[in-house]
C-alpha cells in the first residue's frame, strides 16, 4: 500500500508531514528559521544582464542548489533592448505571482483543503515619467498592480477568496512588495 | 565611417539618440509614457509554477515580445521543493539586480560615461517564523537586502557611488521595492 501511503501524507503536492515536521523543528531550535538567499550579476551590454543562482543559508548550514540557475534579462525594442529575456518588471511581477501561489498551497495543504488548479494573472501600472526624471511627481516604480486568481478546489465558491487569502497573508514577495523593504548598496572599484 | 557613426550613437551598448528621441517623444505626447507590464501563471503543483511573458502596453499599443518567455519557479528541497528553478524569493533578487544594473547603465550612457564592467551580488534575509505563523512580530517577507556592486568605468574611483546612485535614483524595481506598491487582489472560480 506505498501508494495509498504516500498520498496520506502528500496534499496538492506538499509533503505536508514534513511541512509540520519543520514547525516543530523551528520551534525545537527557532535558528534554523533563519535564511539568507543571494545571487551574483553580471552586466553584459545595454539593458543585457543575466543573475546566477547557485547557493544559500539556511537550517544552520550552508546549502546549494543541485544546479546553478541562470537568470537573463532584457528590455523590449521599444525600451531600446534587444527582447532576448523578460525585463527586470516582468520578473517582479513572476516573484509576486510565484510567491502567492506557492504560499497559498503550502498553507492549504497544511489545512488539508484540496486544490485542482490555479491560475492567475498580474498586470502592473508604470509611467516613464518617473523613470526618464520628467516629473518629480511621478514615481518611478509600480503605481499599482492588479491581480487575478482564478481556482477549483473541494471548497464552496464564497470560501475560495479565504483560500487565497492564504497566499497574501504569508507570501515574503507580497509582504515584501507592498509593505517595502529596507536596501543597503555598496560600491567598489574592480 | 559607418562604424564612427555608430559609435557616436552608441554608449555601453545604449542607442542614446533612441533614448533621447524617447525623451523628445514623451514630452511632446505625455501618453506614451504609460505602460502596463503582465504575466500569466500556472500551478503545477506543490512549489511549482510558471508564468508567461507574453505581451505588454505601452506607447498608446499593444506590443508583444517576438517569443514567450517562461518563467519557472520551486522551491529547494529543503523548503519542501523539487529544486528544478529558482524560488520566488531569488526572483525577487534577480528582478531588484536586473533592475537596477539597466537603470544605470541607461542613465550614465545618457551622460555619456563609459562603463566597462558591472558585477553585483545581492543577498535577502528571511525568517521562517514569519511564513510558519510562529511569531506575529516577524514579518513574513525579507527583513533587509544588501547589495554591493563592483564596477570598472572611466570615471575616478571615488566617483563610482555616484554611477551606482544613478541605478537606486531611477530603476523601478528599487522603488517598488523600497517604497511598497498597492496590490489589489481579486477571486473567481474556474
């Protein structure tokens, strides 16, 4: 019965009795909850540069990932970039996107609800105003983005907001995103 | 003298003229400035999803990019992941690095300055008792991020900061980020 055994213990593709074995461990040794995540840029040329993803900390020791991902990015031709990879505002809204999904099933697996499919899409409002320094008053950032869950879980249609709820409640990219984070640069000569 | 030619237009691979003539454009037609960037995700399942680049506004069009770009993301095993890409949090990090290396690099093409060699690594702190919902008074999303750029450019040594501030001062990414963005959320079943 390894079959029927491992989906006892496997929700939406979690394995949610490791997910509650980590609880215990960080509250058995609450250090271990501490992480530090990194990667390593290279410029290239123009809007062309490419991040490597290769290690981290965490659990007290230090970890890396079986291979090194590499990250590009570009800008369109019409933000005077070649359009090789995705631009550095499309990858925040995939961190965004990425992070509330991820959260939501982890945190619905560990409630044991059921979830079928997930799809959702991200759409952030940006005026070159603010970018190309032609009015202080306009930000150079995302002025709002809007975003769109569509679900089918083993749950009433009114609750499925409370599901994705799940994902804004605990998401690091979304608690990241719209409450700000604090940034320190360093600069040295090569 | 083609080559000449194109070198004059051409600083750190930028065609500053297209960035002037950018510039020009949305002085004389405020509207063009305004565009809006999306993506598309799936769940896979577990920590796995995908988002596609497809398509964007901006210019007063609906412009596409000439290919889609998939984005994939999990988590490490250690997260209770597979470790087939990079996690939402890494993203994060390459979207802030990509971001603030182009915002540079274009801002100090428009000045004119020469830059050779841009190297960056960026590391984030995050505490799982935020995520894990064990302690209210740590937040869930990165707590500080550290950059430290490496540069090599025709500038003096102590003039450097100043090409980095010219990445923190415009890139969008280090204002949504620093700043916050507002996020609207919203649900429908499928």
């Amino acid at each position: 019965m390894a079959t029927a055994h491992k989906a006892s213990k496997t929700v939406n593709g979690v394995a949610v009795d490791d997910l509650f074995s980590t609880i215990d461990a960080v509250k058995a040794t609450p250090s271990i909850a501490k992480f530090k995540f990194r990667i390593q840029n290279q410029w290239q040329t123009g809007s062309r540069n490419c991040s490597m993803v290769t290690a981290f900390t965490g659990a007290n020791q230090e970890l890396s990932h079986p291979k090194k991902f590499t990250l590009q990015a570009d800008e369109p031709a019409i933000l005077l970039g070649n359009d090789t990879a995705a631009n550095p505002v499309e990858y925040l809204l995939h961190a965004l996107a990425s992070c509330l999904t991820t959260s939501m099933v982890y945190h619905a697996s560990a409630r044991g609800i059921q979830i079928d499919q997930v799809e959702s899409s991200f759409e952030g409002d940006l005026d070159l105003h603010g970018f190309l320094n032609l009015d202080p008053k306009i930000r150079k950032g995302y002025q709002g983005i809007r975003v769109r869950f569509k679900i089918r879980a083993n749950v009433p249609d009114d609750q499925l907001e409370e599901i994705v709820r799940l994902g804004t409640q605990h998401s690091p990219v979304f608690d990241s995103l719209t409450k700000g984070v604090p940034v320190s640069v360093s600069t040295e000569s090569m």
